[in-house]
C-alpha cells in the first residue's frame, strides 16, 4: 500500500522568533541600575534617527541624538526607557523606546592575593562566591583554603573555609557577592 502524502515538517527557521523580537543583550535583572562605564543601545520603535549605541559617562549622562543630555545611571533600564519617551514625547506623538544594556562595566567584584589569579571581575548577574572563584580559574595549589576573607565596604565580612564550600555543609557561606566586594586569598 502506498504511504500517506503528510506535510513536510516545519522549518526550524519559521518558528523561532522573528528577527528583532528578542534584543540582544546582556542577561541583566529587570532590577539592574545602571552605572557609568556601561554599554547601552536605545532604539526607537519606527523611528531610526533615535537609535544609536552609548557608553554612560562617568557623570551618569548619556548625550541621546536629536534630544540631548538624559541622566542614565541610578536608573534601571525600563526607567531609563520612560525618560526617553518623556523627553521625546514634544517630537513624536506616541514614543516607545527600547534600552537594551550590551555591556555591564560598572559593577566589579575584585580578586587579591597569591592564592587566585588577581584582578578585577565585571558583576554582570548575581553571583556566589564559589561561581567567582571559579570563574577566576579556581584556587591555586599552595592556597590557604581555610581562611578565604571576603571585605565589604572596605571591612571583613565574612572569613570561609574553601572546603566547607565545596563540602556543601555550610550553604550559607557561598555569599551572594555585591558590587565593590574583594575576595582575598592567600
């Protein structure tokens, strides 16, 4: 008997998004407050004289085509959004913004001592202190394991035990690292 004539399957191609719906970008939090050093696009639904790529000044302001100084750092994206739409709103009837953050620079956490490769770490999403060590390439052989410290806002923290964290046995020692933090390994 012949086999039944059934349609082709579907083209991988047709059912992913359509181009431009996803932006691109970095995986930042709808939370993330951006600060200097940080890389931004803006696009301006239907209206391309907007667009443009920006680097936020060390003074928190971001120089916009065609409408001039707008403050970007202390704000979130989506607030940074709605002061382009307020700020466009006298040259287009209904602006609609995007603001897409492609490079986070302003956020650091840092690595010092013999004991790990040194030097400063972009804090682009939330992350453990056992994900930085990793990051970093983990500890070195002649490593004090016992006694990593952890400063925050130029005071110790918290000191842990490296085998504690990878033991598992104490969860609340792999610290959720903020902005500014040195970890500091001998």
């Amino acid at each position: 008997p012949a086999m039944p004539v059934t349609d082709a399957p579907a083209d991988p191609a047709k059912l992913a998004e359509p181009a431009g719906t996803k932006p691109p970008g970095a995986p930042v939090p709808d939370t993330f407050v951006l600060g200097a050093e940080d890389q931004i696009t803006i696009t301006m639904w239907d209206e391309p004289k907007f667009d443009g790529s920006y680097t936020i000044r060390p003074d928190g302001k971001i120089m916009v085509k065609l409408i001039g100084e707008i403050q970007a750092a202390g704000l979130t994206p989506m607030q940074l959004q709605e002061a382009i739409d307020k700020a466009t709103s006298v040259l287009i009837k209904t602006p609609r913004s995007t603001v897409n953050v492609v490079g986070v620079h302003s956020k650091h956490v840092y690595f010092d001592g013999d004991g790990i490769s040194d030097g400063a770490m972009d804090l682009v999403i939330p992350i453990h202190l056992l994900e930085g060590i990793s990051a970093r390439g983990g500890l070195k052989d002649f490593a004090d394991r016992k006694r990593i410290k952890i400063l925050r806002d130029g005071k110790l923290f918290k000191t842990v035990n490296y085998n504690d964290l990878l033991s598992g046995k104490h969860p609340e020692f792999n610290i959720l690292l903020m902005d500014n933090d040195h970890v500091i390994v001998k």
